[in-house]
C-alpha cells in the first residue's frame, strides 16, 4: 500500500533552517509528483511547492519562494523540503502529498503523517 | 493568486441533517476543484475532485457540484464520524494552488 512517511518533529531558532523529509513506499517513486503543504495552528493549508521526481523540476508558491527548496533523491525513494531563515510564522505541521491524475486533473491522494515545526528563541 | 472562500467557518447539525458547505473562487476555476476532510490530528483525505466526483471509498451521502466560481460540498444524513473540517482546493491556477479557510463540521 501507498505510505508516505515523514521525518520527526523538529524545534528551531529564528534565523535557523530546517529539512523535513518524506520517504514513499508502495509504488514506483519517480512516476508521481510530490507537493509539500503547510498548516500553520489554526490556520487554512497552505500550498509550498512541488517537484517532479522524475525530472526534479520544481514549482514553488510566490510567497514563500526564495527560502524553500525541496529536492528528491530516487535511490532512496525521498522528497526533501528545507526553509531557511525561519521566523515564529513558519511554525507549522508540514506534509508531503502525492499527486495523482483525475479525471480532469491532477490532485493529492495520499498524504504524510505530518511534521511539526515549532520555531522559538 | 486565485482566492477560495469558504462559508459558513463553523456548522453545528445534528446526526441525520444535512450539511451544506460553500466555496467561492475569486475567478472562473471550471471544474477544477477538490474537497477535502480533515479529522482532528489527521492528514487531509481526499474526498471530491472534478467538482462533482467522489473518490475512492468516499461514501455516497458525500457530494458536490458547481463549476466557475461557485461550488457546494453537500453531506446527507450528518453521522458522528463526519466531525471534521472540510477545505475546497483549485487546480485551475497551477503552479499557485490555493485552499479554503475551511468549514468546520460540528456534530450536535
């Protein structure tokens, strides 16, 4: 079966970066694309970015694009997310999402288990 | 960006009402959107795409239509494990993909 497996919870300073990983299993890894989304306590999903796992083309949302980089290792069936320069705003549960093609598009069928990211000084 | 607005924030029914959610795109999206349930301390679950179609294993008192700008996620006959909040998704802007605020399901 499909799992999408995160890393830990992880707690960071102002200014620090983090890298949160997502190991797929049940499927072949580089015919799916993979999307990190974020949720802040209380708040909507937020959308991050995304990465072809086969070609490692990346796509990322333009508010948060130039502190996020997410990159895939196939040997190790993997999709990684790192965010540098972190405030007390990015605190926030962090899933990777499979996508899958519908009907008449593309949407997320499988999700991570989430990562918590707490940023405090 | 497109904006997706979601209403009512919070619905509080009783076990066998219906429950009625909206979501209102700020630009023309076609049929291009998604509801998702997500249970407290639960990843999201995919529950309609294409606006109007259920997934795998979604139960048939779940469904939804509309197309452009405004859509409606309907649950017949509310049961207690329906607690949870529900965002609509879009994929019409790709690559900015956008949620909802969210309607959160209450079980009297």
């Amino acid at each position: 079966q499909v799992q999408l497996v995160q890393s830990g919870a992880d707690v960071k300073k102002p200014g620090a970066s983090v890298r949160v990983s997502c190991k797929a299993s049940g499927y072949t890894f580089n015919t799916a694309g993979l999307h990190w989304v974020r949720q802040a306590p209380g708040q909507r999903l937020e959308w991050m970015g995304w990465i072809a796992t086969d070609t490692g083309d990346t796509k990322y949302s333009q508010s948060i694009q130039g502190r996020v980089s997410i990159t895939r290792d196939i040997s190790a069936s993997a999709t990684y997310m790192e965010l540098w320069s972190l405030r007390s705003e990015d605190t926030a549960v962090y899933y990777c999402a499979r996508d899958s093609k519908y009907d008449n598009s593309w949407y997320f069928d499988y999700w991570g288990q989430g990562t918590l990211v707490t940023v405090s000084s | 960006e497109i904006v997706l607005t979601q209403s009512p924030v919070t619905l509080s029914l009783s076990p066998g009402e219906r429950a009625t959610l909206s979501c209102t795109a700020s630009q023309n999206i076609n049929t291009y959107l998604a509801w998702y349930q997500q249970k407290p301390g639960q990843a999201p679950r995919l529950l309609i795409y294409d606006a109007s179609k259920r997934a795998t294993g979604v139960p048939a008192r779940f469904s939804g239509r509309g197309s452009g700008t405004d859509f409606t996620l309907t649950i017949n006959s509310l049961e207690p494990e329906d607690l949870a909040v529900y965002y609509c998704h879009q994929r019409s802007g790709w690559p900015q993909l956008t949620f909802g605020g969210g309607t959160k399901v209450e079980i009297k």
